[in-house]
C-alpha cells in the first residue's frame, strides 16, 4: 500500500510539538510493516544545513491559489528507509518561525494544494492520503471539491487526524474564494460554514473518507460540548468514520540504558543510577541532594489547558512537604511569573527553568521521582510515557490519552503503573500528590511501580497496526 503523511512539521527536520513527534515516528513504524510510506512536509528556515545538503531536486512547479500564482520546487530525502518531500517556496517558508504569522491562513492553503499538485510530478500517486490539523486540512477538501473528475486521483483516499481540536483553523468567509480558491456556495452549503466565517477543521471532517484522533479516550470527549469547541455535533454526526488511536513514543530514543543526555545510564537492573541522575539533577539545579526527598516535575507548556491554575492553587500547600519542584517550560507570562515568584519564595525547594530544552528534559525525566500532569484536556500527551520510560512513577488527571496509559494504583490487587484523580479540582490533585509521596517512601513499593513503567510498551508498533487497518478499511 501507497501512503502519503502529510504535516507541517516532522521530527527531527522541524518541530514545535507532539505533532512533529507522531510525523516522525508514526512514518517509520508503518514503513516497517512493508508499505511505502512517504512524508511531505513545507522546507522552513529552521530546516538545518545538514539535511539539506542531502537533499535533490525533484521537480519545480507552479502552483495557482485563487488569483496567485507561484513557483515552488520539491526537493527529496531519503532519512532510515523513508522518503520525505520538502515544499520549497521562500515566500511562505523562509522564516524563523513555523507558525504565528498574519498569513498562516495563506501559506497552508499553498502547501495543502501543492500537495496535491505535485502527486504526478513525484511519480507517487498514494492509495491513502493522511493529513494532520488545520494546517493540512485543506488536503481532504480540495481532493474531494477540486480533483473528484481527475482519474489520477480518482481512487486516493483521505484519513484526517485531530491531535489538539482547539486549533481548529477560523478564517473570515472572504478566505475562501480570495485565499483557497474555493467558491463560495461552500459556505452557503454549510460545507465549510462556521458562524459567520469559516472553519477548515469541520470542512475536512467531512470531507475525509476516516479521522482518527490521537487516544481512544479524546476520541469519546471531543463529541461532547465540554470538549469538542463547537464541533462536537459534526464529530458526532460523523462519528461512523471516527476511531482513537493511541500515540506512541520513540522506545530506542527514549532508552535510559543508552540515551547520552543522562549524568549516568540506568535500567531496571541499576536503578541506584537512577537515584545517581537524581543527585546529579539536584545539584545543577541549586537543590539540595537527598534521595529522600522526592524530585516532583513538571515539563509542559506553561498554558492554561495543561492545569497550571491547579498547581498555583496548592502550591504553598504543597511546599509544606518534604519535596523539590522541578518545573521546565514556557508559555503564558502569568504562569511563567508565578513559578519565577515560587522560586524566589522556596529557594533551595524550586527550580524554575523558563525554556525549552530537550537535553534538560531528558535529565529531569531520568532525575525525578513523580511526573505531574494535571490537564484540563490532553488529546494524547507523551511525557507521561517518556516519564514511564525513564523510571518517573505519572501523577496525572483521569482526560485524553493520559486516562488511556496511567492506570492508577490500588493496594487491593497491587494494580496500577501511576496516581490519577477525576475531578479538575485543586485539592483532589493535592491529596493524590501526598498519596503518592506516601508511596515514595516504601521504598519497594515504589521500585516496583518504577520497573512497571519501564517495561511498559509505548511503542508505535501496536499503533501502527491500526492505522494499516484502517487504511486497507477504506479500500
């Protein structure tokens, strides 16, 4: 089978989140079952040297949006046994930035259609076509509006995935017959109508022959009000092509037996290297080293969907604990300034780290005891695996893809890999983070919820499997 993956990111070339991971892992797991799977991403600035210097020439082609015309080349990489295809057009992707532009509208409207134009160009012309978010949505829409009469596409189906539906691509009506080239009575038709604008979300829900969202459980939520952001009645009425599909992580990439970041490589069998990062981390953190003492971290986006205002609610309750808070991330400046004031109030129990930094992730996922997670919405989430992974026992709230791999623990039946509670509410979060210091310190209790997360399998493999599934579903 023929797959195009389609996405505006794709580790390791560009990435500003998840998506760039699942672009980048879920690619290479089907390509190891047998089929041809090919990528096509835009080549933005931030596409290094290295991977250019790589890269051929395949075609040039020009490529008509509404009343522009453009030139545009596609260049071609083969990276561990997959072919990837870059867009290049100066124009739109030459900047330091992927997203956040006055033109984002525009510039993935021109990488949508190109898409789709340089198919015969390439010579590959996929049985599936699987596009991600907003930013390719318009893949399914065109395809079904703008190619539906061309025998060349006559037979390409489309699977559209939704890894965060807030983002949900709104536009002003005027965008689609000025910008994507698309007539109006596509509005009128309530095709691709959303109030008085537009949404290219809903129109490629519709239009797309599968979605797939990025858990089982995301996939239940978003057909309610709470969760779907005004599309949860269109998901519902195509709820007959919807399935959730658990993302996976990287296990090699993730390994602490061999990952170079760590201050020293561990596994179930050494995990006194564990406790080794842990002092490690503490020290070059300005912390005190004590294993006694459990490291809590926090690794996120610093926004108000990853229930930041629950830990600002407790915090001081929680300092009256015998832990250290790690926190690594940035995001909204009133999050930022609240853990930078925590810091300089418990000074020696808080490090604050305002950045982005794979490297210090890495240390702090093998150097910490309790992962906190406690989303008000988390599609998916991957840190919560990656944490597993190194060892860190999850604390997280019962949403998404974290309800769908952090099972909670129960002294009854010695169930469980983590600690999770229900309710968006401060305080319940509170007493699940003391019962799982409590935890912490019966030391072969702890062990043991320890080797559970590290053999745990969070591999696309399984994963991989269902989307082929699907796939050979719609033909």
């Amino acid at each position: 089978m023929k797959i195009l993956f389609v996405s505006s990111e794709v580790t390791p070339f560009c990435k500003t989140g998840g998506l760039g991971d699942v672009a980048g892992s879920l690619p290479l797991a089907l390509k190891t079952q047998g089929d041809d799977v090919r990528v096509i991403l835009p080549l933005y600035e931030a596409v290094g040297v290295e991977w250019r210097r790589r890269m051929k020439k395949r075609c040039s082609i020009q490529i008509n949006l509404s009343w522009r015309r453009q030139l545009c080349s596609v260049f071609e990489l083969e990276h561990n046994s997959v072919t990837y295809y870059f867009v290049d057009n100066e124009y739109y992707f030459k900047r330091r930035e992927l997203y956040g532009h006055y033109d984002d509208g525009e510039r993935f409207a021109f990488f949508s259609r190109t898409v789709l134009e340089v198919l015969p160009s390439i010579d590959f012309i996929p049985d599936v076509i699987h596009a991600n978010d907003w930013e390719t949505a318009l893949v399914p829409i065109y395809l079904r509006l703008s190619y539906s009469g061309d025998t060349r596409y006559e037979n390409i189906k489309t699977v559209f995935t939704i890894h965060n539906i807030e983002y949900q691509g709104h536009f002003h009506r005027d965008f689609l017959a000025d910008v994507a080239g698309i007539d109006d009575e596509h509005f009128r038709s309530g095709l691709l109508a959303y109030n008085d604008g537009i949404c290219l979300m809903k129109g490629a829900i519709i239009c797309a022959d599968f979605i797939t969202t990025v858990s089982p459980s995301y996939a239940q939520e978003i057909k309610t009000p709470y969760y779907g952001h005004g599309l949860d009645a269109i998901l519902r009425d195509n709820e007959y092509k919807l399935r959730g599909v658990l993302n996976g992580i990287d296990m090699d990439d993730n390994d602490p037996s061999n990952n170079t970041h760590l201050f020293r490589n561990y596994s179930v069998s050494t995990l006194e290297d564990k406790a080794y990062n842990k002092t490690e981390l503490q020290t070059m953190l300005g912390l005190k080293a004590d294993t006694s003492v459990p490291v809590i971290a926090i690794v996120t986006r610093l926004t108000e969907h990853k229930g930041i205002d629950l830990i600002g609610a407790i915090f001081d309750d929680l300092m009256g604990e015998a832990v250290n808070v790690v926190v690594l991330g940035k995001g909204d400046w009133r999050y930022e300034q609240m853990f930078e004031q925590m810091k300089r109030k418990y000074p020696g129990k808080v490090s604050v780290n305002i950045l982005f930094s794979s490297d210090l992730a890495t240390k702090i996922y093998a150097g910490a005891d309790i992962m906190l997670m406690p989303s008000k919405s988390e599609p998916c989430g991957l840190a919560q695996m990656i944490a597993m992974r190194y060892g860190t026992v999850p604390v997280v709230r019962e949403t998404g893809g974290l309800r769908d791999t952090v099972f909670p623990y129960r002294e009854d039946t010695d169930e469980g890999n983590g600690f999770t509670f229900k309710n968006y509410n401060a305080h319940d979060m509170l007493y699940t983070i003391r019962r799982a210091i409590a935890m912490y310190n019966d030391g072969d209790l702890w062990r043991k919820l320890m080797v559970r997360g590290m053999t745990g399998d969070y591999s696309w493999g399984r994963s991989a499997g269902y989307y082929l599934d699907i796939y050979k579903s719609l033909k």
